[in-house]
C-alpha cells in the first residue's frame, strides 16, 4: 500500500490561512455594509421623490409668499425713507426691491424647477409595479455577491480599483432601476479573482492579508459611521415614521398648509396697505 505524501503547512502558510479567514468575514462586512446603504439610500430617495413631493409643493409655495413679504416689507421702508412724490419715483423703488431680491427669485424659481422635476419623477414611480418580495431577495443577494466581488474598497492596486469601479457602476446601476436579467447577467460575467496572486510567494501574500485586514477595518468603521449619519437625518425619521404607518405626509401638510394660509392672509394685507401708502403719498405730493 502507498501513501499520497501531504506537504506540511509552514508557519507563514498556517498564519497566511488564518488571516485569510478574518479578510473573508470582512470582505462579507464590507458587502453587506454597502448593500444596506445603497438599499436604505434608494428606500429614501424613492421616498423623498414619491411620498414627500406633495409636501415639497407646498413648502415651495410657502418660500414663495415668505419672500414676497419680506419684498412689500422692503417696499415699505424703502417708500419711508424716499420722498416718492411721483409714479417714476414708485417705479424706482419698484425697480430697486426687484434688483435687491433677484438673486433669491432665481434660486426660487430654480427650486420650483427642480420640484416639478420631482413630480415627473414621483408619477412615474408611482407607476412602476411593486416588486415581488421574492424578486427583491434575489436582488438583494445578487447585489451583494457583485459588491463582494467588485466594490472598490476590495482593490489591490490603482488598475484593480478601475476596474472595479467601472463593474460597480453597472451593477449600481441595473439596482437602481430594478434590472434583475442586467443583476444575473453581470453576476455570470464576473470573474474569479487574479491567478496570478496565487503564485506569489507566502510572505507577500501575508503581508499583503494583514495590511489588508488594517484597511478593511477603515473602510468599515467609514461604512458604519455613513450609515449611522444616513439614518441619523430628517429623511430617514420621517422615512421609518412613514413605514411604522404614520401620516407623517399629512401631518407635514397639515403644518404646512396652516402656516401657508396666515403668510397668505399676511401678504395680502401688506399688498393693500402699500397700495394704499403709494394711493396717499401721490395725492399728497
């Protein structure tokens, strides 16, 4: 009978493996990490642009009324502090309350943009079907895997990190917009890590492992501390009031629309009193 002669591990290969272990259960972290970012980042964006944009309405018109306010206070003081005795002097002053608020008019007006962007945004997500819950878990698991296999952060060398990113932008991407086929196929196109590693000797590997190890720690910590910032925000404590089932929507609404009817009451008595104020300085003049 002959027996197979196995090759003893030496030290640096026993200590190689081992460290290997710990970088696998980071690797896994670090995955994981990214998947429920991105996921709870998703989950808020679609809630901010589906949920929160009828809100955002009408905080746009409360911005708006609020800076018509402070225009027609502005008007006030600049009629008190000019002799207006004449149309052209009210022209003037109009003038003057446009040029001093025009800066803020535009990044208004850019903002009712940008909502009304939101709004198209949020009518074709609303339009979009509710994934399956079992179609959501494959997701979820295939995105996983690819971040394993392609996030960044895993990079051995600058070309690594490339390449890594570019793969990441895709499967990023086809999450994103819910692509399971686009999730599959980049999950059957990805391949084993460099053969080459391999083949280098144990001390380098080893050396390379543990500095490893120290960096995947950081990018850890880094993971978790953006996590905990995400979910330490506004967003996110309306977003989980939201999914408890609390009319968080309503009652900003609600808040908003009562503030919304007294600046409406308000500007409409500045409007008239100006009115007025110019009616009487001209017939005095």
């Amino acid at each position: 009978m002959t027996h197979a002669l196995v090759r003893a591990q030496s030290p640096e290969e026993a200590e190689f493996a081992a460290v290997l272990v710990g970088l696998e259960a980071r690797t896994r972290r670090v995955a994981d990490l990214q998947a429920e970012l991105q996921t709870l980042k998703l989950s808020l964006a679609r809630f901010a642009s589906v949920v929160l944009h009828r809100a955002r309405v009408m905080f746009a018109e409360l911005d708006r009324i609020r800076l018509r306010i402070e225009e027609y206070e502005h008007r006030f003081a600049l009629l008190a502090a000019e002799d207006a005795t004449d149309e052209a002097d009210l022209a003037a002053i109009e003038d003057a309350v446009r040029d001093e608020f025009a800066e803020r008019r535009e990044r208004l007006d850019e903002g009712a943009e940008a909502t009304r962007r939101e709004g198209r945004a949020a009518q074709r997500e609303r339009a979009r079907p509710p994934l399956p819950a079992e179609v959501a878990a494959e997701q979820r698991r295939l995105y996983r895997d690819l971040a394993r296999r392609y996030h960044p952060d895993l990079a051995r060398s600058d070309a690594d990190r490339a390449t890594r990113e570019a793969a990441m932008l895709r499967v990023n991407a086809a999450y994103r917009e819910r692509d399971l086929e686009a999730l599959l196929a980049l999950h059957r196109a990805a391949e084993a890590e460099d053969p080459a590693f391999d083949r280098r000797p144990v001390a380098e590997r080893l050396r390379w492992a543990v500095a490893e190890t120290a960096r995947l720690d950081r990018v850890i910590a880094g993971l978790e501390a953006e996590l905990a910032a995400t979910m330490a925000g506004d967003t996110y404590g309306f977003w989980h009031r939201h999914e408890a089932g609390e009319p968080v929507v309503r009652l900003l609404e609600d808040d908003a629309g009562r503030e919304l009817a007294q600046r409406r009451k308000r500007l409409s008595a500045l409007t008239a009193s100006y009115r007025r104020a110019s009616k009487q300085r001209l017939q005095t003049a």
